[in-house]
C-alpha cells in the first residue's frame, strides 16, 4: 500500500484470495491500517472443491464481508454469480462501503450486445458500481468495451485482459470509466500500465470526453518511446490529446472497428507501414512513390485517412548532416549531397527501408539492397533503379571504401542485444553507418562500426526527424523541437 501511495496511487485494492489469514483478525489490522481508500476484493467459489483462481469459500466471503461493511472499507467487489444472496448482507446492515458487482467475460468474442445485457443483469443486483474483466485476443476487441463505458447507466469500471487491452486502461478517462488500474514499477501485467507511467507519461487525470487520440499502431509495439515522446510535446503546447501505443494484428480491421472512435491520427511502425497505404482515402505522392506510410492524420472536415511519410526525409537528412559535419572537421564543404554517386548499402526492404531507399535514389546515391526474403530485394531495388543482391553475401560485399550502410531491419533491437547485420570486419569499407533501430540508442552495429573509424548515426537521430514532422501533421502547428529534443536526451 505505501508503495502504491508512493508511486501516485489513489485507491488501492486488496485481493483477498491471493493473501494468506489464519484468523479474521489480521484482516481487521490490515484494513485499519490502510493509508489508501481500499477495494476489498473477494471472489467467491460456491463449490467445495475450488477451481477458481484467486477465490476463496462462500462462508469465508460472508465473514470477510460483515468484516469490511463494519470498518467502512470504502469499496467491496463481489462476484456477479453470488451478488444477490452477499447484497442482502448489505442492505441488512448500513455502512458507507459500496458495492462493485463484477463479472469476468471470456470465451467467444464480447459484443456490444452481450455485455450491453451483462451489465443491466448486474446492474439489477443493486450495484453501486459494475466492473467487466474482459479477456481479449486482438485490439479490435477492445473497441466494445470502451462503448460500454460510454452509454452505461451505472459507474462501470472495464479491464481487457492481456497485451492487447491496454488502452482498456489508457482511454478510461475519455470514455467515462469508473476508475484505472496500474500496477507497481516492480511488476509486469499485461494490459495494466505502471502507476508511474499513468502519473508521469499519459497524465490521466488530464483526459476528458474532448481529448483527442493518437496512437502507434505497430508489432511490437512495447519498445517504443513514441508515447513519452509525444505526449509529453502535446502537454507542452497545451493540446488536449493523448497518444498510446496499439498492439495491432489486422490492420484493416482496426481502422475499420474504430472508424467513429474519436482517434485523430496515427504512427504506423512495424509491420504495418507498406500495409496502411491500402487502408488510407489519400496518399500523399512521396508516401505513394515510396509506397510506404508512417503517419496517418483523420481529416477533421469529412473524417477520411490521408498517409504520409516522414520516415524519408528523417534519415537521409540525419546521414546528410553527419557526413557535412565531418567535411566541415576536415575543412571542406560541398554543395551537393554527400551521398551523391556513393553506394548506399540497405540492409531491409520494410517500410523503413523504403524510405531510405527512395531518399537515397532521390539525393544521387546507387542504391544495393540486401533483404532476407530475395524477392522483396529485388522489388525494391527495381522501384529505385537499384540493385538487389542475396543476404547471403552481405557480409563480404565491398566493390569499393567509402560506401554508406543503412540497416533498416530490426537486427539489434531491444531485446536481441547481441545480434548484428554485419560482421565488425566487414565494416570498415564503409564511411558512415546508419542504424533505424533507436533500443537501444547505440546498437551492436553502431558500436563496432565506430570502433572501426566509421561514422555513426543512431535511428534516435531518425526517430526524433520523423516525430517533429508527424506532430506538424497532428497538430496542425510546429513540434517544440527544442522542448522534444532535450526529452530525447534525458531519456533515452
């Protein structure tokens, strides 16, 4: 509880089935000695041979519930199976607790419809408040559960189970939701974000029914810094707007199940960026040539999608600011693009790539690209009048020194640590390397390629670019460049 408290919690809840008394008394000592508003939870098992996790006997339920009502603990669950015989405890004997009437939901998809009908079945216990503990398997599935908090009758408290249902938590606020549950910095539960982050990263306690979303829609989706990155900027200019990260499997599917949600654009990232040019009304023509888009704005006058990407210009003007300042070191200076007539090695044909492909060939560098999947190599190479070699000889490719290096596959990223496109040796025929992976901020790659004399340029250099264009278009207005880059500094 005082670490709870400490890390910014308002209420705590205590699950009885998970505690251990040997007589009802230290229950008694623990709820007088609590420092935060309590949800005493008890989920009841009416048979005799267990099967419920976390339960605990219908008669230890009765004891424990007499229990609490006497000490006024602020908030008692119960399960919606044993409601009505535990409420009439309750109305028998009055106290300032109040009653949540909870249900878990899981097996076959949740509807509107069914848990519309849940709701009214546990409303009618006499229910202070209900609480859904939905298990969810895709993103799409959430999307219900946020409804219901908009159109219940009665304070509803929402949770979908699993990595996928973390928004459950992050978009309460907006839809009307009872309460939030985090967990402690020392714990790992998917679906439930950190007390820390609900206080520092997402400030809940700002979000309203005008708050407009954002978000990353990508898999994986957990490494990402965008969520710190760009609420953080939305609070500095004071735009009431909260980004979270989603989980997406189907990308056609999420647009399509939250259409009419109040979500205001998008980062895509992997796998989704060649993907969301189909899912888009609009593309923008670089994003089109590049046919790839990381940044998806919903037009506020007709609602439709419009795709861009500003993934190009962050990298290639990263690596063209790198190679300027070592020719300024080394007291030349040229008007044209440093990486003009290079070869430009590309480790990666993904949406990432893409864009560094068509930058490249934009700005007058040969373009090779290596990719696992050969044919993907070869698609890319030809859209940029490039060449495609197999992966297999990456590792001794060197027709000449000076060439640049761009990997824009997630070898390397958090938590593959230790893995890298490129041998150490092979580095040194190149002048510059150029990672898109940013966790960590100094890969593998980068790490061995500096050791060997090359530049190095970190994909955070990238992730910052691309972030200040993908705000411009969220907001309408300039990034806090200043403000977002001294973030990226202290944080990552």
């Amino acid at each position: 509880m005082d670490k709870a408290k400490a890390e910014g919690a308002d209420i705590v809840e205590l699950r009885l089935g998970s505690m251990s008394f040997s007589h009802i008394s230290q229950l008694q000592n623990l709820i007088n000695q609590r420092t935060l508003p309590t949800i005493l939870s008890l989920r009841v098992n009416e048979s005799t041979n267990g099967g419920k996790v976390d339960s605990i006997s219908k008669n230890t339920g009765l004891q424990v519930l007499r229990v609490a009502l006497q000490l006024d603990v602020e908030f008692v669950e119960i399960d919606y199976e044993v409601a009505s015989d535990i409420i009439m405890i309750e109305n028998d004997k009055p106290s300032n607790s109040q009653i949540i009437v909870s249900s878990y939901v899981n097996g076959e998809r949740p509807s509107r419809e069914r848990l519309g009908n849940l709701i009214a079945c546990m409303q009618s216990t006499g229910a202070d408040v209900v609480k859904l503990i939905v298990e969810v398997n895709y993103i799409t599935e959430v999307a219900p559960i946020l409804q219901m908090l908009t159109h219940s009758q009665v304070p509803l408290i929402a949770t979908a189970v699993g990595s996928r249902g973390l928004i459950s938590q992050l978009l309460a606020p907006k839809f009307g939701g009872f309460l939030v549950y985090g967990c402690l910095k020392s714990q790992t539960i998917p679906g439930i974000p950190t007390l820390l982050s609900l206080k520092q990263v997402y400030k809940l306690d700002h979000v309203n029914p005008w708050t407009k979303i954002f978000g990353l829609v990508s898999n994986p989706v957990s490494h990402s810094k965008s969520p710190l990155l760009h609420n953080y900027a939305l609070r500095h200019i004071g735009y009431n707007g909260i980004y979270v990260p989603l989980l997406v499997d189907n990308l056609k599917e999420f647009f399509r199940t939250y259409e009419s949600m109040d979500f205001a654009g998008f980062s895509v990232g992997i796998p989704h960026k060649e993907a969301a040019v189909a899912c888009c009304d609009e593309v923008h023509p670089l994003a089109k040539s590049i046919g790839a888009v990381n940044t998806i704005v919903r037009r506020p006058t007709d609602g439709k999608l419009v795709g861009y990407n500003t993934d190009c210009m962050a990298c290639i003007t990263a690596i063209e600011d790198a190679l300027r300042e070592r020719e300024v070191e080394n007291g030349g200076i040229s008007h044209s693009s440093p990486i003009a007539g290079k070869i430009f090695v590309l480790v990666g044909a993904g949406g990432a790539g893409r864009a560094l492909a068509f930058g490249a060939k934009e700005r007058g560098a040969r373009v090779v690209v290596f990719n696992r999947k050969f044919e993907r190599a070869k698609a890319l190479a030809a859209a940029v009048s490039g060449e495609a070699l197999p992966y297999e000889c990456l590792d001794s490719y060197c027709p000449e020194d000076g060439m640049i290096l761009a990997n824009a596959s997630a070898i390397g990223m958090e938590p593959h640590t230790d893995r890298s496109p490129v041998p150490k040796e092979a580095l040194r025929a190149y002048k510059l390397v150029f990672d898109a992976v940013y966790t960590p901020r100094i890969t593998r790659l980068l790490r061995e390629a500096e050791e060997v004399g090359a530049i190095v340029v970190s994909g955070v250099e990238m992730f910052i670019r691309q972030a200040l264009g993908q705000f411009k278009l969220f907001t309408g207005g300039p990034a806090p460049e200043d403000i977002m880059r001294k973030l990226v500094q202290e944080q990552f």
